[in-house]
C-alpha cells in the first residue's frame, strides 16, 4: 500500500527534479563548451601562440647572450644611401598670449616634447611587405625629422631570410636610429624581455601593419599618458579595432560603402598609380536589397563558391546615408565586444574606405571625443578587450609587471594587458582620441587581401608622407618609385604633408566646423 502509494509521489517529485538536473547539466554543459570556444577563439585567431609557457625570463646578463643587435647579414642588394629625414606638417605658429581658443592651446601643448623625454618605439616586426609603409612613418616621426621617436628597436620576431634582409639594410641606412633585436627563441614573452629594457623611457610599441600614423598621434598619446600617470597604458584610436570600432559606427565616423561586385580591374589601386582618394570613386549601384552585414554567404555576392576566389575589388561609397542603406552596410554587425569585427574583413574594409574619406576631407576630428581638459580626450575601456595594435607604456611598468605581460598560459600578453592588469592592479587602460593611426589587419581578416586597401596605404605614404623616392618597397626592392604627378593625389591637398604654400596647419583641420553660411575655421577665425 505504501509503496504503491508512494511509487507515484516518487514519480511525481522525481519527474521533475530528473528533468531539473538534465536541465542543469544541459546549460553546464552549452556553457563550458561556449567559453571554451571563445577562450580558444581569443587565445588562437588573432597570433599564433609562439611563445612557450612557463619559461622564467632568462636573467639581465644572460639576456645578451640572446640578443643580436644589428645583425651584419650578408644581402645580394647593394646597400642603402643613408635614409633622408622625412619633412612634418608646419605646426601653427606658437600661441602665447594672442591666444586663440582653448582647443587650440590644448592641442599645441602636446607638440612640444619635454626636455630629458625619452621616446622609444618597439616594433614587433615579421612582415616586410607592411613593415615598409610603416617605416615610412617612423621615419617622420624621428627626433631627427622633428618627431618624438628617440629611438626604434625592431624586434624582429621572424626566421625569414628575406624579412631579415630588408629589415638590417634598412636598419644599416638609418644612421642608428634603428635597431634591430633578435631572439635566438621567438615568442612573444622573449620580445617583451629583449625589447623593455630602460626604466625612464615611455615605450611606443606598433604592430608591424599600421599602415597609418596621424603626425601628431605619438605626441598625443604620450602626452595622455604623462598627464594620466595612474594609467597603465594609453592606446591610440585604432581604426580597424574591433572594440573601437563600434564606436566609430555610432560616432558617425564610419560611412557606408559597398563591395563593387563586378569589380573595374583597371580602375583598382596599384602601387605607385597615385590612387586613394575616395572622391574619385564612381557611387556604388547595385541590388539594394543585398545585406552586406550577413557574412555566412558572402562570395556568392561575387558570384563565386569560396571566399578564396573573390576578384580583387574596391569598395564603393553609396553616397546615401540612410538608416537603411547604413543597417546593409557590413559595419552595422559590430557590437561593443569587438567579435564580428576581429572575424570579418568586410568589417574592416568598411572601416579602412571610411577612414580614407576622412582624411582626404581633413576630417579626423569625426573620430575624437569631446574636448580636453588637460587630462586627453579619452575613452575609458573600463576592463574590456582592447586589441594592442598601438599603445604607450612607461618602461617602469613594463620591466615591473614583466611577469604578468608574458605569464599567459598561451602567451596572450593582449589579455594580460588590457583584462587581467587592470583588474589585478586597478590601473586603467585609456584611450586617447585624438591619436589617430590605422591598422591593416587581423589573421582572420586575410581577405582584406581581395581590396585594394593595401595599396592605397602604400599611395598615401608614398606621394605624401615618403615623397622623394625614399618609401623602401620590400617587394620591388631595385625599384625606386616615382611619386605621382597625377593632381588628385597631389601633395598640396593633403593633410599630412604641407609643400604647397599656404597649407591649413594639421592642427587647426581638426577644428573646422561646418556653419550653415558654409565652411568656418573657427581657430582661425578667433585668432
Ligand atoms: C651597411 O652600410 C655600409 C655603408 O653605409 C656598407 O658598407 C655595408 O655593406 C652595409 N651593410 C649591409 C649589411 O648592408
Ligand atoms: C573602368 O575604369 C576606368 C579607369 O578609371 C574607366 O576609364 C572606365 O570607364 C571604367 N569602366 C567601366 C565599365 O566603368
Ligand atoms: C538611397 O537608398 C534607398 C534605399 O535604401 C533608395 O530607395 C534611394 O533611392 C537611395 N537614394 C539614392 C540617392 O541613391
């Protein structure tokens, strides 16, 4: 009787406490397999995870014995002439007391580089086919050209013979201002070691594809992290950033443009053919009803099988901002988290096209914040992911927390540096928004290869920032290339580098406002 009766009430309270911890084991089991995915994802997609964990760093004096410094391989090509320095855009005349607004003396104080400042950039350097864009720009950002850069140490995290090539014969031209450090053992916790090694310097540290450097952006940031000493680091503001990127889309920075399906082969961008403006691109036309922000089938826009056999394209404006030309545009599937963006190149190229638009208007004011109030203008990440593209450190801290940068299981000093440290030592991670460069690439964003952006990086700095022959093309080593004469891509429209006469000094671009009445140089104006 008991049992009969208690064989149901049994049932009846087993039923759901089964159905209960099959529930329970359900989600347990979704979730640790999901953040094993995403660790994996974090851990794996972006760099490959060279560095071998748990390895204590090697001790000062034995750390010699690892670094080779200016390495004299042997080359086929002939030795570099000694590398010219690079002219800088004119700054506005100094202030004083004629003084003309507030933004103005905020953004000129950071021009001048404190006396006994020492500025080190560290590249971690392993593709010359990058690296020789970005070394135009470090080259004008050298003390000797009137830059911040006392100095540049390329650590040169790569086996390859014909990277090693190009990185000693540009290093052996550079009159010392370059040096190259090697690793008998690659991996990232042995370039933090081999890299870091002076405790007054503020360290500048680049990945290897910036293929842009706004000539005020190290001042910039160095400046932020000097007035923010409490910060752990400052980073610029990176176009193609995944987590900087959502803010370009809501900030308005971010424009729409389109993928040209039937791609104009003699209308791309080569190296050396002058092209990167963006008003010289036809308005995009095609299928409205396309939505560019869905990724899973997106060669089939192209009318091929594989992402592989997308045709080399441009990307086109649409020239029609509405909600719903914008919400089909790739950008519109970024989030706060940066996710789709890191994974998507269509994300990036969206973000690369917007920004040549930008600079080619003088308008890289759409992507700061606010105005300063003698701290930067910053972006606070307030412990999320930051990509660590570009970013200033004090050398104290590094050398300091050296543990801690190179102490991740899987040598993801990116977590490290912008989750872990600022959580472990309440430090923050800023970001300073008027210091404006551009990053090529993630691995998983290799398609970005089937654009044209590439080339018109290369375009940019060859005619405006490298003029006078002097942009090192790894790829076509003998060939020096001739700037363009074609007039759209005339130096004298450019607002990085002022040969032409009466050039609007950079500074004062970034403070154009448009009234109705038309265009008002506002600075100029109260000056
Ligand atoms: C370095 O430059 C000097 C002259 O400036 C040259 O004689 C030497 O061969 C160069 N070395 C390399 C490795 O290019
Ligand atoms: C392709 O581009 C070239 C060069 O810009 C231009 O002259 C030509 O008209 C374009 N062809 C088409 C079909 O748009
Ligand atoms: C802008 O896009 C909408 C569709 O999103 C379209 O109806 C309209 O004609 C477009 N305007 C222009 C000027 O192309």
């Amino acid at each position: 009787m008991n049992a009969k009766y208690s064989l149901p009430s049994w049932t009846y309270t087993r039923q759901p406490f089964q159905w209960r911890v099959n529930r329970l084991a359900y989600f347990a089991t979704v979730t640790v397999v999901t953040l094993f995915v995403f660790s994996l994802a974090y851990v794996y997609i972006e760099e490959p995870p060279f560095w071998k964990p748990g390895q204590p760093g090697p001790p000062p004096r034995d750390l010699d014995a690892h670094i080779v410094v200016s390495p004299n391989s042997k080359s086929n090509l002939e030795s570099l002439p000694a590398l010219p320095s690079l002219p800088r855009p004119k700054q506005p005349p100094s202030t004083g007391k004629s003084s003309s607004g507030e933004d103005l003396v905020s953004t000129l104080s950071t021009t001048q580089k404190p006396k006994g400042l020492r500025v080190v950039g560290v590249i971690f350097y392993g593709r010359r086919d990058r690296s020789s864009i970005l070394e135009c720009y470090l080259r004008q950002n050298l003390v000797s050209s009137g830059g911040w850069l006392d100095e540049v140490i390329w650590a040169a995290n790569t086996d390859d013979v014909d990277d090693l090539a190009w990185l000693n014969r540009v290093a052996n031209a550079s009159n010392g201002e370059y040096k190259v450090v090697r690793m008998e053992e690659k991996g990232y916790g042995n370039v933090y070691e081999a890299s870091f090694t002076e405790r007054n310097a503020i360290y500048v540290k680049i990945d290897d594809d910036v293929v842009y450097i706004e000539p005020q952006a190290i001042a910039k940031a160095v400046t932020t992290l000097i007035s923010n000493p409490h910060a752990l680091m400052i980073s610029a503001n990176v176009i193609n950033s995944p987590a900087l990127g959502w803010w370009h889309y809501h900030t308005d920075a971010a424009q729409s443009f389109k993928p040209e399906l039937q791609p104009n082969q003699t209308a791309l961008a080569t190296r050396g053919n002058g092209m990167w403006k963006n008003s010289d691109l036809p308005t995009w036309t095609g299928d409205w009803t396309h939505d560019y922000s869905k990724f899973e089938n997106f060669a089939n826009f192209f009318d091929v099988e594989s992402p592989e056999d997308i045709p080399k394209h441009r990307w086109l404006p649409t020239r029609n901002e509405t909600d719903e030309d914008m919400y089909t545009s790739s950008i519109a599937a970024t989030d706060a988290n940066g996710g789709p963006h890191l994974t998507n190149w269509q994300i990036g190229a969206q973000n690369h096209y917007s920004f040549f638009s930008n600079l080619e208007n003088g308008e890289l004011g759409k992507y700061f914040l606010s105005k300063d109030y003698g701290k930067g203008t910053i972006w606070h990440m307030r412990g999320r992911r930051l990509s660590i593209n570009f970013i200033v450190m004090q050398g104290a801290d590094v050398l300091d927390y050296m543990h801690m940068i190179t102490g991740h299981p899987h040598g993801d000093d990116e977590h490290q540096l912008t989750v872990e440290m600022p959580h472990v030592l309440q430090r923050p991670v800023l970001v300073e928004s008027q210091s404006i460069v551009s990053h090529f690439s993630y691995g998983p964003q290799v398609y970005l290869h089937k654009t044209d952006i590439m080339e018109r990086y290369f375009n940019y700095a060859n005619d405006n920032v490298c003029p006078r022959h002097s942009l090192i093309d790894p790829m076509n080593p003998e060939r020096i290339w001739d700037a363009t004469t074609s007039p759209s891509s005339s130096a004298a429209s450019s607002p990085s580098f002022s040969s032409s006469p009466s050039p609007t000094p950079v500074a004062s671009r970034f403070f154009v406002r448009k009234s109705r009445e038309g265009v008002k140089h506002l600075v100029e104006d109260k000056a």
